[in-house]
C-alpha cells in the first residue's frame, strides 16, 4: 500500500519536517546534555528533546508531520531504537529507522526495519564512522532500496567531529553515481558549510536534499542557485529539529520571491508526501491543517 493523498484540500496546507530528532522521555535529558556537550553548546535547542517537546514546537511554528531521523551508534541500540521509533506512527509522526553500518548482518536489520512499517533509515558518516561511496555503503543502501525503505544521510560540518568531514558532497556524487534506484536524501541542501562542493559536485545528482540547518547560514543567492540547478521538486523542506528553528527556516523559505507559489509549497510538504509514498503501509488522507492515518 502507499500513501494516498486525497483532494479534499490543497496540499499546500500541508508542511513536512523531513529531518527531526527526538528521543525516548526516559533518554532524552541525558542524551540533550550529551549531545549538547559535544557540539560545544553551538546550537540552541527549541525543545526538550521528548515526543511531547517536538509536538509543542510543530504546533508553534506550524509544521503538521514530522519525520523522525534516528541515528544507531553501536549494534546493541537496533532493537529498542526502531521498536520505540515504531511506537511514534501517528498522524503527526513518520518515524525512520536505523542501523549501525558495521553490523555482522545489514541483511537481517534492514529486514527488521522494513517489517516494523518504518519508512526508511537515517545514516549519519561521522557519528556511524564510514565513507559514503564504501562498497559496503552500496551494498547497503541497495538493499534498502530493494526493501521500499528511503534513505537520508547527515552530510558536511558537524560541530562534534573536526574537517575534513566523511560525508562529503564528492562522496555523495560517488554514490549517487553507483546506486540503482531508489530514494537517497542528503541533508542540509547536501552538505552543511560546503556548498560550494555542493555545487561543483553533487547539483545534478540522482538525489534530493533537505533544508536543514540552512537558512541561517548559506546565502539566499546560493540557496536558489542551488534549487533551480537541481531543480526544486527535488528539495525537501527539513529544521533538524530540535537544533533549529523550523519556524524562522519556514517564513525565510516563503520570503523567496524568485520562487513560485508552486515550488515553495512542493519543497515545504509536497515534495516530500510524494517521496513517503512510495516507502507507506498507510493511507494518509490531508485535510486543512489536520492530519488522519488509518490502515487500508
């Protein structure tokens, strides 16, 4: 089954939030804290890091769904993190899955993943330790491919981990080059604080990209030469919530006057309800401003 969009109101009602972290209520002061101290409190978080905390901060700046984007740091964590991250499906939550790259068996967890319903994996080369373009990686995300399931990958600068940085746009070019079929999504318009690499290298590619984190850094001018390079239907609005204000990132998206009504709404939600479709066991029907999930 896929999901289904009825024409019972515009989907320009609608906004995705493509890249979101949260954590289990038991977890996430810790993880907040740890996570925090890492990065060197670089960023300012607009949530407690708990399901309830990301819901308060959809409904201020006025984002309808959320995807979650977990990230596996050692084999032991696959199990209770996509259990707990199938739990969330809901009207407001599209939950992705993960897996550590290093497992003894990526066969078996994918297999695990797509059998819970999740939509797809989030992979993260400097917390997970690999490269991209690997053999291994490939194998990887063609299996994934193969089982339905999207993929997304944190790419560029991260504030825990010093230059020069595993996910980069070359590498991401590599891949793309290799892989055969399927949904891959580079986030931070591929690849925080390189965009330049973005441009020379990865603008073109079989692949789209999120928003996240970006608007209060890269230019409006590289932004939109970006999209139009790559082409807007392939740009998926994202906050990487909780480090980022979705709804700053959401009125200077809308504030792009070299935009279309059109584009801004496909990169804001539309763009991505046509990607999650293709990885559903639901139906999803969008009425104004207000969600319903239900088994066919």
């Amino acid at each position: 089954m896929r999901i289904i969009f009825s024409t019972k109101a515009k989907a320009s009602n609608v906004i995705i939030d493509f890249h979101t972290h949260f954590f289990p209520d038991n977890l996430a002061s810790r993880a907040m804290a740890s996570l925090l101290e890492e990065c060197n409190g670089f960023y300012a978080p607009v949530s407690d890091g708990t399901a309830a905390g990301q819901l308060v901060a959809m409904d201020r700046f006025g984002v309808d769904v959320a995807v979650l984007q977990p990230v596996i740091t050692k084999q032991s964590q696959t199990k209770g993190v996509n259990e707990w991250a199938a739990s969330l499906v809901s009207g407001r939550f599209v939950p992705f899955g993960g897996i550590f790259p290093h497992t003894d068996d990526y066969r078996r967890d994918i297999d695990f993943v797509a059998g819970l319903g999740l939509k797809g994996l989030k992979l993260h080369a400097e917390y997970q330790d690999f490269l991209p373009d690997d053999p291994q990686m490939l194998r990887i995300y063609d299996y994934a491919f193969g089982k339905g399931l999207i993929i997304l990958q944190h790419a560029g600068f991260d504030p825990a981990f010093g230059p020069v940085w595993r996910g980069s746009p070359e590498r991401f070019a590599r891949a793309a080059r290799e892989m055969k079929g399927g949904v891959m999504v580079v986030a931070h318009l591929g690849g925080q604080d390189v965009w330049d690499d973005v441009e020379r290298y990865l603008v073109g590619s079989d692949v789209y990209m999120d928003t996240s984190m970006g608007f209060e850094y890269y230019s409006e001018e590289q932004f939109l030469r970006i999209v139009k390079n790559h082409g807007a239907d392939r740009i998926l609005f994202g906050s990487d919530a909780p480090w980022s204000d979705a709804g700053y990132e959401i009125a200077r998206l809308r504030g792009l006057n070299r935009l279309t009504d059109e584009e801004k709404e496909g990169i804001l939600g539309g763009n991505a309800g046509k990607i999650l479709g293709t990885a559903s066991e639901h139906k999803i029907e969008i009425g104004v401003r207000a969600w319903q999930m239900n088994l066919e």
